[in-house]
C-alpha cells in the first residue's frame, strides 16, 4: 500500500500500548480544576491521503507531518530547566483528550522532564474558563504552554500576553488565529473529505446520509464540516439528515448513543443509507444494534471499539464501514514543538496549510470491504485489551519519541 508504506498520516500501529486508565492527573502537577462533567470521545481527507483498501498493508511505526521535525531532531532534545504548562479545556474522560494528555506525559518524561516542570491544567471549561487556565499558566512563569483550543480566537489575548513574557505557545489538535503561536493538527478537513468520499461512493452517488457532528464550535469541528461540505457539493445525489449542518453529539458517548436513539425512535433512521461520524461510531453501531435495525455503511474515526466492530462480522452483521485515523499523539509532539521553540531550532510549517505557523498531520483511511483492508485493520488492534473508547494511533513520526508502550504506566492510577 503506497500511502501507508510512506507511513503518511498514519499513527502508530504495531507498537500501540494497552490504555486501560485516564490520565488526567499522575505524576504532573496539577493545577486546580472543576471536576469533570462529561466523558466524551473524539475523535479526527482529501483522496489523494487515502489508503486503497484492496491492497494489504504493513504496520508502520508512525504518522508523518507536512513539515516539521525529523527523528533524529526530535531524540536530540532535553527539557533541561525548561518548563511547560499543558491546558485540556474540553471532553475531559474523551478517549482522544485523555490519551493525547497522557503521550504529553510521556514525552516530557521521555526528554528528562521532571514531573514538578509540567503543569496541567485538565478540565471542562469554556473558552472563557481556558483563557482563564492560560493566564494562571502564565502567572507560573513556565517557559512555554501546549494547549488543546476551545475556540479558534477567544484565546488570543491570554496568547498576546503569553508572547510579551516571552513564552513559547503552542495549539494542538485544533488551531487558533493568534500570529504568534504555532498550530500541529491532525487535518481535519482531510478527515472528513476522505470518509465522506468513501461513504458516498459506497451509496453509488445516491441517497440519503445521517450527518453527526462533533461539539459546535470547536476548530477542529467546523474543519470537519467544511470538509464533509466540499465533498457534498461534488455529489448532488446525496441527501442528509436531520440538515445540512447535521447534529451535535458533543464528542461525548452518552449524548451520542441518546441522539441514535432519538433519531431511530423518529422513524428518521429508517430513510438513511449511510452515516458519517466524527468519533462517535461505536456507540452509533452500538445503538443500531440494541434497536434491532439493520446496518447501513458508516464512516468514522480510528476508534477501537469501533474498528472491532467493523472486524465482527458475528457480533454486526453486514456492517460496512471505514475508518480514519485521527492521532492523539498531537500532545506528545505539542512538547516536542515547544522544546524546538525554545531551543531556537527552525520549525518548518507547512505551505500548504492555509494558515501560518502550522504543521498538518495528514490522515489515512481502511475500510472492511475486502480481506486486504481486514488484515490491515486487524494490524491497528494488534493489542489485545486495548480500551474501546482509545484512538488507535500513539507515536508520530519525527514527533514522538517514547516507546508506546511506556505511556499506559504514566498514565495508570491517575
């Protein structure tokens, strides 16, 4: 397989650690936060990213950025007397969020961090409640801040304050606009073009899709829609439901299995062919299946309860579907890119980005419809007892340097 003999995208596969625990506390510090109030799972393409499921496919140890790093730049880096400030302000228990805090972790301690030189702040907030988490960083006086965005420009004046002491600032897995900080994301409008493409193919071009969405708002959803929309326009067959703009499950598995509920309780399942997910598609699938419908072809997220699903043919029968990968590892190398910054090495962005000062990690899609993309999707759940609710992707390429298999004991207990 071309695409991912190149490792483009994809996160890692063969070296993928057990996650049994959340790791929003362990050995950091932990600044004070409210409790948790939901338990979201997020998630996550334009073709040419796309993986052919028909041919087989290698495991490769790790995903590749547009720009950036290379390995032996990254393992050259030390966390000396530096330190950093982490800020999770949403989906707080979310399979996504956990994992990238805890390949943060591992990546601090990875260069000699001392845990007392990272401090996390890991909560659900809005985006006034994480300006508010950004200053009280600042007011640390730590050398740089890797922060999870609730909003593409709230944050800006805690950034512009950030830039005026002199700290490095970095968003991943969503961006913002200030000028001075520096965006590493998985690219989410390729996400959604490559599984809504697959998904409007397996329609034949024609018929009706139930469009789910991630929390209203958020970068990284509205990158999402604007890539399910471009190519919607290129499929003038396709219908969806409940509209155009679709419907928020706010990343989290309790709200997305009510809205399923509702949805076929509606009679509205019923006319669908298709459905396409941003993370939620195992508890989707798993609704279906507890109300008895049929299964119809679903596009989602590397997510590993939901590519089981798609490897069960016993347990879902005739569930068609592809998944996408969407790597947590954004946190890891957030830490990465922060010690680059302040050790004065160039960090390249990507000129293809639209935006400035961004590095994208480009996604890969596997679907279930031939043997080869079976065995290729087998290879991302190589680890048995894996948590259901995990992305299957761990290290990036040129990003990452801890062994993935450490981070399940940073994080464990926590």
């Amino acid at each position: 397989m071309k695409e991912l003999g190149k490792a483009r995208g994809l996160a890692s596969i063969g070296a993928i650690a057990v996650l049994v625990a959340a790791c929003s506390g362990g050995t950091a510090t932990t600044a004070p936060t409210t409790a948790p109030t939901t338990a979201p799972t997020t998630a996550p393409a334009s073709a040419p990213a796309s993986a052919p499921a028909s041919e087989p496919a290698s495991a490769p140890a790790s995903a590749e950025a547009s720009g950036g790093a290379s390995p032996s730049a990254a393992s050259s880096l030390s966390a000396g007397s530096n330190t950093i400030g982490y800020s999770n302000a949403h989906s707080v228990g979310n399979g996504f969020r956990e994992e990238q805090v805890c390949t943060a972790k591992a990546q601090w301690k990875a260069y000699g961090g001392e845990p007392s030189a990272l401090t996390l702040i890991h909560r659900n907030t809005d985006a006034a409640g994480q300006l508010a988490d950004l200053r009280s960083l600042i007011a640390k006086g730590v050398n740089a801040i890797v922060f999870n965005p609730n909003d593409p420009e709230a944050l800006n004046p805690a950034l512009a304050e950030a830039n005026a002491a002199g700290i490095k600032t970095i968003a991943v897995d969503a961006y913002v606009t200030d000028p001075n900080t520096w965006n590493l994301y998985n690219n989410q409008v390729k996400y959604a073009e490559l599984g809504a493409k697959w998904l409007f193919d397996q329609l034949g071009g024609t018929g009706t899709v139930w469009y789910t969405r991630g929390a209203a708002g958020n970068p990284a959803d509205t990158d999402r829609d604007t890539g399910f929309k471009n190519v919607l326009k290129d499929y003038p067959n396709i219908k969806v439901l409940p509209n155009a703009d679709g419907v928020a499950t706010d990343w989290d598995p309790a709200t997305a299995t009510k809205v399923t509920n509702d949805f076929i309780a509606s009679g509205q399942y019923d006319q669908v062919q298709g459905i396409w997910a941003s993370g939620m598609g195992k508890q989707i699938v798993d609704a279906i299946k507890a109300n008895n419908k049929p299964f119809v072809p679903i596009a989602d997220a590397d997510i590993g309860g939901f590519v089981s699903q798609l490897l069960d043919p016993t347990g879902f029968p005739g569930l068609k579907g592809a998944a996408v990968t969407n790597t947590a590892a954004v946190g890891g190398a957030g830490v990465t890119m922060a010690l680059k910054l302040l050790n004065g090495e160039t960090v390249t962005a990507d000129p293809n980005a639209g935006r400035a000062n961004t590095v994208l990690l480009d996604p890969v899609l596997l679907d279930n419809t031939t043997d080869a993309g079976k065995e290729a999707l087998k290879a991302w759940i190589s680890v048995p007892g894996m948590d259901p609710l995990w992305p299957l992707s761990l290290s990036i390429e040129g990003w990452t340097t801890y062994d993935p298999n450490t981070v399940p004991a940073g994080c464990k207990g926590a």
